[in-house]
C-alpha cells in the first residue's frame, strides 16, 4: 500500500522527471490511499501554480483532477488529527506532514512524498518513505 502526498501526486500529475520516477516504482496492483484533506492541499497549490503564471486555470483544474484521480481511497482526517497533532508537538514538524506519516504507519504503507525532510523524519521513525536521487532523469 502506498501514501501519496499532494507534492508527489501534483509531480507525477505534472510528468516531473521525478513524479515519472515515482510512477516507476510503483507496484500497479498497489492500493494508493491519502488523507481527505489532500484535494484541499492540492487546490492551494494548483492556485499557486495559476498565481505564479506557470499554468492556465483550465491546466491548474486538470493538473488537481489527475492528481487526485491518482488515490484509490481518501482517509477520513477526523480518524487522523490527534495522532497528528501530538506527534507534530512531539517531533517538531509540520502537523500537515505529519497526517502522512500517521495513516503510513498505521498502514504500514509506504509513503510516497518528495518532501526530504518529511523523508529524513520517516526514516527516524520507523516509516517507509521513498527517496529519490535528486539527479534522476
């Protein structure tokens, strides 16, 4: 099973060289899961991407859908936000990463996330992160 954070999604939506990367490693018949609040993450960067005059509206609406299109399953984040609170208190990292890292172990997934440092706290902690060479293509 794979978590896909909004970064990864919106790269391999994108067709970055590292978002194919991550299409590359992944196993087909895997079940791709996310927490519900990633359409809100990927709407905000979708309006950055407008904002910043790197896509069209049309592109940034189409860019969301096949991000989102991307997850099997969306995790309810009222099953989520203790845990992710504390363990954002307790880590000293962002209470958003951390929905990640929570529903991967639980799952006992792999978290799929181009965010190094959300990489570097998953491997303290025991998560299963991919990490990419940063000079893939």
């Amino acid at each position: 099973m794979i978590v896909l954070d909004t970064n990864a999604a919106v790269a391999i939506a994108m067709g970055t060289d590292l978002g194919d990367a991550l299409v590359m490693l992944r196993n087909p018949d895997e079940r791709v899961i996310a927490p519900s609040f990633m359409h809100a993450e990927v709407a905000h960067v979708m309006s950055k991407y407008v904002r910043g005059g790197y896509l069209e509206v049309s592109q940034a609406v189409d860019c969301a859908r096949d991000a989102l299109l991307l997850v099997d399953e969306f995790r309810d984040d009222a099953s989520l936000w203790t845990e992710a609170l504390t363990e954002s208190l307790r880590l000293g990292h962002s209470s958003y990463d951390l929905f990640y890292l929570v529903l991967a172990r639980r799952e006992g997934a792999t978290l799929f996330t181009l965010d190094r440092k959300l990489q570097k706290l998953c491997d303290k902690n025991g998560v299963n992160a991919v990490w990419l060479d940063w000079n893939f293509g």
